[in-house]
C-alpha cells in the first residue's frame, strides 16, 4: 500500500493500552496507519488540488489544521505556489511536524509552507481562502468546536472554504452498528488483527469523539457558514465542505 513503516503498535497483547497519543511510536508508522485504518482517506487527498483550483485566492492563505506529515498541504501546494499563497501547517505535536518539515523539504514547492507548532485553539487565524482540516475536529474537545469553528469562518475571505473530514456516527442504532462493522471488516481486508482493532479502539475511546452529520452541519451553520455539504464519504468517514 506504501512504503513506509508498518502499523504494529496495537499488535502485541503484553500490558494496559494506555490513551492514543501522536507522539514518536505513531509517526513512525502514521501514513501506513491512517491509509490502513480511514477509509476514502487517499481519496479526500485527491480531491484536495481540485478543491484548490476552486477556492484559493491569489495572495491569500491556506491553513491546514492537524496537518501531521504534510499530505494535504503538499496536495494544494502546486496550486498555492501558482496563486502565491502562503500555506500553514499546524499541528500540537513536536514529533509529527519534525517528520512533517523532512518530509516537506523533499518537495519543490517546500518554501509555500511554513509550520507552526501550536494548539488549534491557541492560533489567530487570517486572510484565509481555503482552511483544511482533515480528521482533526474529531480530537478537539465537543464543547470547544464551536468556538474554534467561529474562529476559522471569521478568519476567511469571502468567497472562502473549509474542507472538514471527520469519522461520523449514523442516528439509526443498527446502521450505526452496521458502519462499525463494516469499519471493522475494512481494517482486517488491510492486514489488522482483531486483536490490533479492539486494543486501538480501547486507545481511542474518549480521544476520538465522532459526531452526527447533523451535530456537525448544525454547528458549521451557527459558527457562520452558509453552506454546508458533504463532498464524499466512505462508510463512517467523510468530508464537508462549508462556505463562508
Ligand atoms: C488524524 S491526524 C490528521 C491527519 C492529517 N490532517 C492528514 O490529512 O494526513 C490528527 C492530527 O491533529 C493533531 N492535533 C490533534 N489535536 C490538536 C490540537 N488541539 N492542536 C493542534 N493539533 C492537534 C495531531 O497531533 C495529529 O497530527
């Protein structure tokens, strides 16, 4: 699937599963995890150059927020250098953007993007065109979102978007049971154990707190956005798009 490391951290059935954490241990492994473990995840990074063509402004900013080893930033950079837009990445771990700014420098429009070591919460947003944030809200407290979502509409241009992918939950209990399963059956056809599913899950709960569609489209709605769609989804993943 790719090159890199692979995903083993949940394999082994010695001690307690402590809290899921980005630190060193996953982003040695990160892009053969997340590949292995989100489904439509290559595809939300496909989608991301036609999107910029759409909605990045000449001279404006692109924030990608959770940007982890870079991968939605180096797919708008090509656009970015051509509309001479400054990209940011952010991200609260030291360890993922370390590996993030080896990996970025690899890449010809490396000078496009800068890194910020930061809390979400704790950035100013502006002048942006485009902000992405690609499985990250699902790791920010329910009862900050909001707040953090006002924050991003405010910071954008008119005529600006925020690409959202998240893991969402499915109102019909047995649906929802259903997209969980086939989550499930997702992981074991990429190589993961049951064993590897049930301990990772146990380091997620309380960590990744996925919502409704409708708890998310009501609160881009209330945070400013005017428009709110999904763009694509894959089982129990998928990605919005609101306008300003
Ligand atoms: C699932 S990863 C995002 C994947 C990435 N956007 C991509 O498309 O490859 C979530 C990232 O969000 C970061 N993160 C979580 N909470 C954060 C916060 N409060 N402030 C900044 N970064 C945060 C994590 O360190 C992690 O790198």
């Amino acid at each position: 699937m790719n090159s890199t490391p692979r995903d083993t951290i949940y394999a082994s059935v010695k001690g307690k599963v402590d809290a899921f954490k980005f630190d060193q241990r996953v982003v040695s492994v990160f892009p053969d995890m997340i590949a292995r473990s989100v489904p439509g995840y290559q595809s939300t990074i496909e989608m991301l150059p036609a999107l910029a063509e759409l909605y990045l402004q000449r001279g404006a900013q692109v924030y990608d927020l959770g940007c982890s080893l870079g991968a939605s930033a180096l797919a708008v950079a090509p656009c970015a250098a051509k509309r001479n837009c400054k990209i940011i990445g952010i991200d609260n771990s030291a360890a993922m953007l370390k590996k993030c700014q080896q990996i970025i420098d690899q890449y010809s429009h490396s000078s496009f993007i800068d890194l910020l070591c930061a809390d979400l919460q704790d950035v100013e947003y502006r002048h942006a065109s485009m902000v992405i944030m690609n499985y990250t809200l699902q790791f920010i407290p329910i009862e900050q979102r909001l707040q953090l979502l006002t924050k991003i509409q405010q910071s954008l241009l008119p005529g600006g978007a925020l690409v959202l992918s998240e893991k969402i939950t499915f109102q019909n209990p047995k649906i929802n049971r259903d997209m969980i399963a086939l989550h499930q059956a997702f992981k074991r056809a990429n190589g993961y154990s049951d064993l590897e599913i049930s301990r990772k899950r146990a380091a997620l709960e309380n960590v990744l707190l996925p919502e409704h569609y409708s708890e998310h489209q009501e609160r881009l709605h209330s945070a400013g956005f005017s428009q709110v769609e999904i763009v694509c989804q894959t089982l129990n993943f998928c990605t919005m798009l609101a306008l300003k």
